[in-house]
C-alpha cells in the first residue's frame, strides 16, 4: 500500500514538473522566434493589401517576443476564401491573423453560402479607421450624377459574388434605379482600376481614402466622378448619401446593414480559441501600433487616415450586425450572399 502510494505520488510530481513550463510560458517566450502570418483575402496593391502591409511593418515589434511579421495574399471569393481559411484550417495560437472583409458579418447575418466561418467567434483586433464607400464612375463614361446612372447603363467591374465591389453596385441598382452591368473576375481593386484604364469597365466601388491614398491623380485630374457615399460623411466629399436616397424607412434599413461594414474599417482579427493572455498582447500590440510615430509617419506618405478602432468596441459592433432581425437580413440577403 504504501510502495503504491508513493508511485503515485512520484508520478503525480513528475506530470506537476512536466506541465510547469507550459503552463508557466510568457507571451513573450512563446512568441520569440516565431512568425506570425497576416493572410490578405484579395489581390496587390489596393487599400486592403496596402494597410495590411503596413500595420505588418511595425505591429512586430511591439508584440513581446518581437516575432517575425508575414504579410500574404490568398484571394478568392471577395476574400471569404482567406477567411474560411483562417478559421478553420490554420492553428488557433495567435499566430495567424486575417484582414477580414469589413461586409463579412453582415454576409453571415444574412446565411450567405460560401460563408464556414463564425465572425461572431472571431477574435478581433482593431482596424486604423471607419471608412466612407464610394462609387466612382471614369471620365469617359458620360456620367457625372445619380440622375445620369439612372438613365444609362454603366458597366461596373468587381472581384466577386461577396465581395463590396459586387453587391454595392446591385444595392444601387435595386433601391436606386441605377442601370448598373457588373462583370466580375477581377482579383482586387488594383486590377479593376487598370482595367478602367483600360477601358473594359466604366467604374466601380471603393473607399474614399482609398482614392486619395491610391489613385490621387486620378481626383486631382478629374479623371473620375464620385457619385455617391455611404457610411460616415466624409466632409470633403460632396455626394449623396445611398442611405439618405433610400426611399422608404425599411429600404434605409435595409441598405444600412448591407454598407455595415464601414463601420469595420479594413479589419483584423485572429482565430477563436487564441490565448486569453496572447489575444490581450495581440490587442495592445495593435493599440500600441496605431501610436507609433514611425507607423504614423508612413500612414501619412500613404495618404492614410488614422482614426482607429480597437478590438473590444470592435467586438461589439460585429455582435450587433450579427444580431440583426431576421425578416430584415432576409430583404439583404440577395445583396450579400
């Protein structure tokens, strides 16, 4: 009995010993050395590419442990590919983080297909700024107004099914009575601004500080017309308001949910399950970034606004889209899915 007893004991020491380090490991021992991978949902050089990029740059050194920092493209499906990647395919450690379509909620609240991720259970981490959508028109096309895109067919370029380039055009065209012909194909907005160079198509969705911070040649030349604008008033942009055109109170609240997004920014997230204390870390990394002189100093030369939201509200505000009443997801659901 006793010789039983004290092989218990021993062997209860040894797993207490050999579950010490572990257990006692910091933030910043399990992060040294390591890499941490930001995946980008859409094709090179548009604004989600560039502000992943450059978070990527500096967040690394204010996560403990100062890990090597990877930004990488996986495009498809408006980025939903990346994200159901993110979810359900990489380790949940806090070394994988997503720049997550900011419509990706509002796609979830309303069941779209392709969606096998819960943004719910997403851990999120901040994003540098709301955002105003814009839809803008080339030069060439003959259309300057609302009015104009109500009485000719304009075509409209975009990545995808899912994707804001598809379904903000469609929401014009359903609520607006624009004539909209959008073809898609097209791996991010870089691709489709060359193809408006191009010719192929006329026009298509994008943010406004993502025109000033990548195409500002193209506003000081006037070589597109903005026509409309969605989220926060941008206060140097006169355009109408798609929400404030709506024509009935279900029809604003309709488009609200679809243009939710703004909200979110160009947004990160990492995995479920991550740390309780490396998702803290991830998140004050992020905080910590968004007031880094050098961060800024770039963000500036890039034509970067900085206004941030950070994780927690962040959370909150994809608890609320993902909250949303039925019968109204429902009116949004052709729009998103």
């Amino acid at each position: 009995m006793a010789r039983g007893s004290a092989i218990v004991g021993v062997a209860l020491l040894l797993a207490t010993a050999a579950g010490a380090p572990a257990q006692a490991q910091s933030v910043a021992e399990f992060y040294k050395g390591k890499t941490v991978n930001v995946l980008i949902g859409v094709g090179v050089g548009g604004e989600y590419d560039l502000q992943a990029r450059l978070v990527a740059r500096h967040i690394g050194k204010h996560i403990p442990g100062n890990p090597n920092v990877v930004p990488q493209n996986m495009t498809g499906a408006g980025g939903i590919n990346m994200a159901n990647h993110l979810y359900n395919t990489v380790a949940r450690d806090g070394t994988f983080i997503g720049m997550m379509g900011n419509n990706f909620p509002a796609t979830q609240a309303v069941g779209g297909k392709s969606v096998k991720f819960d943004t719910g259970k997403m851990q999120w981490l901040g994003t540098m700024a709301p955002v105003v959508e814009t839809m803008a028109v080339w030069h060439t096309a003959g259309v300057k107004s609302m009015d104009d895109l109500r009485k000719q067919e304009v075509v409209a370029g975009a990545s995808g099914r899912g994707a804001i380039t598809y379904f903000y055009p469609m929401m014009m065209n359903a609520f607006l009575g624009t004539k909209f012909k959008i073809v898609t194909g097209y791996p991010g907005g870089n691709q489709i601004n060359l193809a408006m160079e191009r010719g192929e198509v006329q026009a298509r969705n994008n943010t406004w500080s993502s025109w000033k911070a990548t195409r500002p040649q193209w506003l000081k030349d006037r070589q597109i017309y903005v026509v409309a604008q969605a989220g926060p008033r941008a206060r140097d942009l006169d355009a109408p308001s798609v929400e404030e055109m709506a024509k009935t109170p279900d029809d604003r609240l309709t488009i609200e949910l679809i243009v939710s997004g703004t909200q979110l920014g160009r947004p990160f997230a990492t995995t479920p399950d991550v740390p309780a204390d490396r998702l803290a870390a991830l998140r004050e990394a992020f905080r910590a970034t968004m007031k880094d002189p050098e961060f800024l100093k770039d963000a500036a030369q890039m034509g970067f606004e900085v206004d941030p939201v950070y994780g927690e509200p962040m959370q909150k505000t994809v608890e609320k889209i993902l909250s949303t009443p039925k019968s109204l997801a429902m009116r949004a659901r052709e729009f998103l899915e």
